[in-house]
C-alpha cells in the first residue's frame, strides 16, 4: 500500500490561530473545507459550496 503525506491546516481568525499537521494516509485528500461554528451548531462545507 502506497501511503503519502497529506497536511491538515487549521487556520480561523479569532481567535488568531494557525496550525499545520502531517498525516501518513493511504488517500490524501486535496479540498478546502469550512466548518462554520456559532456556539450552537457546527457546520461543514467543501470551498465550493461556501
């Protein structure tokens, strides 16, 4: 099994935040997703559907 690294960046703007993280997985996946948090829901959306 071929496996590649795929990076994780968590980056919001308040508070001031950015983080990447490295994963070995068999399937990197290349998207940007949205998570929309406003306390009482969470909401996930691929870049194309924000």
């Amino acid at each position: 099994m071929c496996r590649e690294m795929q990076s994780v960046i968590h980056e919001q703007e308040q508070p001031e935040f950015k983080r990447e993280y490295l994963l070995n997985l068999p399937h990197p996946v290349t998207a940007k997703i949205y998570v929309i948090d406003d306390g009482d829901h969470c909401t996930m959306l691929l870049a194309e559907e924000y």
